[in-house]
C-alpha cells in the first residue's frame, strides 16, 4: 500500500467532484425540456447520450491504450476540463435538440477518462485492499452522481444555470487536485506500444471473464435505476397523495449508495470481493422482483425500501472493478477496466431506452421488474464459479 496517505481522499474528492456532471442534465430535465420542446422522451434522450459518448471515449481510450501508456493523473486533468466545457455549453439561451444531445455526449466521452482512470490510479497505488479503495472511489462517484439532485432540490436558483455552473467549476477543481497531487503510482507499469488484440483477449482469463459479467449484469440494472427513480417517486406520490420533494429524495437514494460502496469495501478485506458482489447482486435483484409490491406499502416503507435497494444496487460496482483489476496482467489493468466499463455502459443504454420505452405503455410500478434480467445473468454465471 502507498506511503503516500493523501492520494485517496484526493481521489475520492476528485471523483465526486467530476462525476457531478453525469446527472447533471437529468437533475434539470424539466428546465431542459422547456427549453427543447422535448416530451417525456428527453428522460432517456438525456442520460443515454452521456452513456454513448462515455461508451465512445472507453472504446478510443481502450483501444489506444491510453491508460496504460499515458500519465493517468494528466488524462484525468484534460478531460475534466473538457467535460465541465461541455457542460457549461448548455447554459445558451436557445438550445437545440442537437445541441443538448452532442453537449451531453462530449460530456460523457470525457468522463471516460475521468471514472476508469481514476480506478486505474486507485490500482497502480493499492496493490493490496483494492477493494477497499475501490469502495470508498465508486461511493465518491455515487455521491457526485447524485449531488445534481441536491442543487436541484435546494431551489438555489429559479433557472438550471446554478447546477450547471457548480459541476462544471467542481470538475474543473477535481482535475486540477489530481494532476498536481498524484503523481504515477508505485505499481504502475506502462505500455509502451498499441495492441490492438490485447483488451478481447482479456475475455480468455475466466476469473475475468465471470467477473466481466457480473459487472454487465449490474450495469443493466444500475443506470436505469438511477434514471427512473425520479418516476418512481413521482408515481407512487400521485397513487398514495403524498408530497415529497422528489429531487431530494432522489438525492439521498442514490447518495445512500455511496455509504453502502465504502461499507461493502471495508467487508471486502474480511470475506473477499467475490462474496461482496454476489450477495449485493442478489439483494438488488430481488429487489427488482418485489418492486410491484413496494408501490403498496405505506410512505416510510417504501422510501426504506427504495433507500435499501439504493444501496444494494450500488454495493458491487467497485468490487466488480476490484475483480476485474485483480484478474488481469498489471500492463493491462487499465485497459481491462475501460473496456469492462465501455460494455457496460453500452448495455445501460439499452436497459434505458427500454424502460423509456415501457414508460409510456405499461403502468410504471411494473417497469422496474425488467431490471431483474441483468442481475439474474449475473448471478447465474457467478454461482457456476461458486
């Protein structure tokens, strides 16, 4: 482990401020749809753009290899600026479909070197407790993932223009710590050369390859989730004529997977990554079996019960990543983990664009059963290792 205690909570404080811009868009949507003349289609427009563009950037930045050939610190710091530009373009007066849809991918194709880059360091600094590390860099994710909804829900400003300023100027401030106070790791091992075969050929290595899938079948589940508990606060709200401020509920939901990301990293140094993952697996997915039925319950049930699966949902992401990393050759982890999370983000969208879809044609307390398809097949493939 590093000598160097300051790199993590520099880490996590760099994660949380940059990965602020991923729901940025989504915390706004309404001042955003206002704007654009978009329907309720701009729910899935918005957030599946950032994942095109954050799928985009992890194929470049994997199949180059940049990762493993460049100052990971220095890539962080680049497209943090570029991302929080992006951003920043959305606060035109006059802003077109196309508009919205191409600022929102250059932000996700930059953030695909700022959340698997940001791993990448946490692994050439954490040759052991990676799953700690991991635990508490995704919570930082999870966190900044939700802060959007918290500017939102505090009504800082009439307009969208708050929330755009405030991620933009904390990703900026995120790239700046990185560059300047992580430097190389101890464990990194460069790359010197392109090849262009050697992130396929990762899939070969079964424990990578369980893991890889484990992850995907998380990946189904995680941004939809995200995405659509807005909707689902909203309709249980007009079947149970409750009054909840949804930005902020939506806030501590997903801010609650956080907690649970550094819990699950802290129980990863007693009983293993491996079990860390399955057993979260399996609780969001039964989750997503039982999601009919939480819409029935009464106010305080259900907000435990969606915070539970909040956290549940998140809980094996970094331990996922901490499997990945561990499966691989050290030349290659940073490759390893950007096409892991390229594929996985890649069917994120799907899982959006279905739920958007589904939306609009059945009633909503049934869409979140279809959620379960992804941690099935996980859970499936992990217990054939098992």
């Amino acid at each position: 482990m590093t000598h160097k205690p300051h790199i993590l909570p520099v880490l996590i404080l760099a994660q949380f401020a940059c990965t602020s811009l991923w729901f940025a868009g989504n915390a706004i949507v309404d001042d955003i749809a206002l704007k654009t003349g978009l329907g309720p289609e701009i729910i899935g427009y918005v957030l599946s753009s950032v994942q095109f563009g954050f799928i985009t950037g992890t194929l470049v930045f994997a199949f180059l290899m940049i990762a493993d050939r460049f100052s990971p610190s220095k890539i962080f710091f680049i497209c943090a600026l570029f991302a929080a530009a992006c951003n920043l373009s959305l606060l035109v007066a006059e802003l077109s479909k196309w508009h919205l849809l191409f600022a929102r991918f250059g932000t996700g194709f930059f953030l695909a070197g700022i959340y698997p880059i940001g791993m990448k360091i946490a692994a050439d600094y954490y040759e052991n407790g990676l799953g700690k590390a991991l635990g508490f860099l995704v919570g930082a994710l999870v966190l900044g993932t939700s802060f959007p909804y918290l500017l939102q829900g505090l009504e800082l400003n009439s307009n969208s223009d708050t929330v755009l300023i405030i991620t933009s100027v904390l990703a900026v401030v995120g790239g700046i710590v990185v560059v300047f106070f992580v430097p190389n790791g101890p464990f990194r091992k460069r790359s010197t050369n392109i090849k262009i075969k050697a992130g396929i050929s990762l899939f070969r290595i079964p424990a990578f390859r369980t893991a890889a899938i484990g992850y995907f079948g998380h990946m189904w589940e995680l941004y939809a989730f995200w995405a659509f508990t807005p909707l689902a606060l909203f309709t249980y709200t007009a079947l149970n004529s409750s009054n909840f401020s949804i930005p902020l509920l939506t806030f501590v939901i997903i801010a609650l997977g956080g907690l649970s990301c550094a819990l699950g990293g802290y129980l990863a140094q007693k009983i293993g990554s491996f079990k860390i993952a399955y057993y979260a697996l399996f609780g969001s997915a039964l989750f997503c079996i039982l999601s009919p039925l939480l819409f029935k319950l009464p106010p305080v049930l259900f907000l435990i019960g969606w915070s539970l699966w909040g956290m549940a949902v998140t809980a094996d992401s970094p331990q996922f990543s901490s499997l990945v990393a561990n499966a691989v050759p050290p030349e290659l982890k940073g490759t390893g983990l950007t096409l892991v999370n390229c594929f996985g983000f890649a069917i994120s969208i799907i899982s959006i664009q279905l739920l958007t879809i589904l939306s609009t044609q059945i009633n909503p307390t049934l869409i979140f059963l279809f959620l379960g398809i992804g941690p099935l097949i996980g859970l499936y493939v992990m217990t054939q290792k098992k």
